[in-house]
C-alpha cells in the first residue's frame, strides 16, 4: 500500500477551503492508502502563536479530522510534535539545504513581505516540510498549488542525501486531487480563503454557527451585475460562490446557472448558505460529541505511536549513514 502524508497548521479556525482543499481528500484516501495525517503544530509556531489558542485550535484540528470522517483505525491522527523524528530530521536536513533554494521559496516571500521582524523558522520550514514527508518514505503528498515548490525541495533533498550518503529516502510525488478546487476569500477573491485571516468576513469557519454562516454570504463580495455566470476571469466573485456551491451540493456549474437563470444575487446567497448550514452542521454536531466524549487523548497517543513507530527507524538510518555514532 502506498504511503500518504499530509497535515494541516492549527493556526486558526479551519475553514471550508481546508475542509474542501484538505480534509475531504483526506477522507477518500485512506480508503486505499497508509495515510499519515498530522496537526502540525511545530510549523503552526513560525509565526506567533498564543499559547492557550494553539492548545485549543490543535485540538479542534484534531476533532475535526473525526469529525469529518478520518478512521484512526485506518489513518494515524497525530500531533506533529509528539513524534520527536519530525524535529530531528527536520534539523539533519536543514544542514543539507543551501540558503539559496530558501531564498526561492515564494511562500516565504509572501509571509515575510513588509513584515520588521521574521523568524528564522519561517524561513527553514520547508526544511521540517521535507523531513515531515521522508521520515515515513511517503510515496504520495496531496499538495496544493501553493505547496508544490517545497515538494520539489523535497524531492531535490532526497535525491541529494541518496547520492551522498547512499540510496535511501523514497523521491516522493505529489497528488494532484480530483476535486480540490481552491477556494477565495469572501472580501476578495485575488487571495485564497485563509484560517489567519484577521478579518473573520472574509472566511466561512467550518465551526461557525449557521446564522454566521448566513449574515457572511449575503455579505460576501460581489460585482455590480446580477448574472449566476461561472467567469473567473470576468466574475471572480460569483465564480468563487458558484464554486462553494457546487462542491457543497453536487451540482455542476451548468446545473447551477441554470438554477438560477434570472434571479439575482439574492435568491442565489440565501441558497448557497442554506447548502452550507446543511452540510457543515452535522460536521458540527459530531465535532460536539468527539469534544465532550474525551477521546481524542488516546486518539492522538495512538497515532503518535503508530507513526513514530516508522519515523524513529527512519530517523536512525539517516543517522548512521550521515556518521552518527550510535546512542
Ligand atoms: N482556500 C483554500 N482552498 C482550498 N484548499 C485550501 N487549503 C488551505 N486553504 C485553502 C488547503 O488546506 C490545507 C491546509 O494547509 P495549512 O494549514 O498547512 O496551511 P495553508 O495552506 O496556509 O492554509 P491556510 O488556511 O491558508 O492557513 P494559514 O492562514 O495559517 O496560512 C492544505 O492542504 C491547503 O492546500
């Protein structure tokens, strides 16, 4: 069975992008995968996190892969840093990777523009990002447009320790999903709906209550026309929604044009949020219940042991033929 690793920061409330993007791909591939999914709360720290928030957002990142449904019969569900062999590769790698191929790295570019002050380890992350993935040999790494640079980083640090220290990491590919589409901000649909965004209008939370979920759409950016018409190009907005609402309801874009043929944007919003409601609260009712039953500890311990029951063994190959002496 091949390997598939993937996480998600708990740097926020997660949205319907996450949820989308992430976590139902997630869902579909441990059906035929060895699926290794993490919170991963040691990148979630390269920018300032309050520590009470990040307790409470790991947790809920956690209870909300249950929720929508990862087995951890079938999936590890873990902490990234309660499997130490993150940490440690992640430094064992960091020392093979130029200041260059960092230097490249657009999403440090955009995380650091017109900041005073940034932390090394936003800069050395895609470092940990490529130990996080070799230290189980991953074959597969569902990624995202905006992450495909670092999988490349990755794929380039694995060839170069197989060459320098003999064959060992698997080179990894990424998994392009089949529905994965990327979903934009409410307030502006040039960025892509972000948890840490600091304006809570511009993102549907997946734990937000359904008369939130209402007063955001109808709120939602639109232009001046009233046309359901799927444009990007023309109608970045409406397209945005459109998109929600397909995803949210299984119809194709055609399906809904045809829909609402005529009506305005009105008819359209009220629909689209009532579709949301309906999927998310069930989500949220079973978040409830996996947050009250207590659960998730022993969750979460399982799966830390079932991945660093790999990683560790991973970690000391690399060790012993980089030169460490045994400890
Ligand atoms: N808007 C989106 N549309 C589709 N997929 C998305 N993902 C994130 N936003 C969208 C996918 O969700 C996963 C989360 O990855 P992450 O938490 O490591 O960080 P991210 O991609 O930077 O996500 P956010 O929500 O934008 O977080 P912040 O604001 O903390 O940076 C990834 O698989 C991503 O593709």
């Amino acid at each position: 069975m091949k390997k598939v690793l993937s996480g998600i920061q708990p740097s926020g409330q997660l949205t319907i992008g996450n949820y989308i993007g992430a976590i139902q791909n997630f869902v579909r591939l441990q059906e035929t995968h060895e699926c290794y999914f993490m919170v991963v709360d040691l990148h979630a720290i390269t920018v300032p996190q309050e520590p009470a928030a990040l307790r409470e957002q790991s947790q809920s990142v956690a209870a909300l892969y249950l929720a929508a449904g990862i087995d951890p019969q079938r999936a590890a569900i873990y902490m990234q840093s309660h499997v130490r062999a993150h940490a440690e590769l992640g430094w064992l790698l960091t020392t093979l990777t130029s200041m260059g191929e960092l230097e490249r790295m657009t999403q440090f570019k955009d995380k650091s523009a017109g900041k005073e002050s940034v932390g090394a380890g936003l800069f050395v992350y895609p470092a940990l990002m490529a130990a996080d993935i070799l230290v189980y040999n991953a074959d597969l790494v569902p990624v995202g447009d905006d992450q495909k640079q670092h999988l490349e980083l990755t794929r380039d640090l694995a060839n170069r320790f197989n060459s320098r220290f003999g064959d060992f990491f698997t080179v990894p590919e990424p998994y392009i999903p089949e529905v994965g589409a990327r979903i934009m901000s409410l307030d502006d649909a040039s960025k892509k709906m972000s948890k840490s965004n600091p304006n809570p209008g511009s993102l549907i939370a997946l734990l937000d209550e359904p008369d939130v979920i209402r007063k955001k759409i109808s709120r939602a950016t639109t232009d001046s026309g009233r046309e359901i018409r799927f444009d990007r190009e023309a109608k970045p907005e409406v397209s945005n929604l459109m998109g929600i609402y397909s995803l949210m309801s299984g119809l194709s874009l055609p399906e809904i044009e045809a829909r609402f043929e005529g009506q305005g944007y009105g008819p359209f919003k009220k629909e689209l949020a009532e579709r949301v409601v309906a999927v998310l609260e069930p989500l949220q009712q079973r978040y409830r219940e996996i947050r009250s039953s207590g659960m998730l500890e022993e969750v979460l311990k399982q799966g830390a042991e079932k991945a660093s029951s790999v990683a560790d063994r991973v970690v000391e190959g690399v060790k012993e033929r980089m030169g460490f002496l045994r400890g």
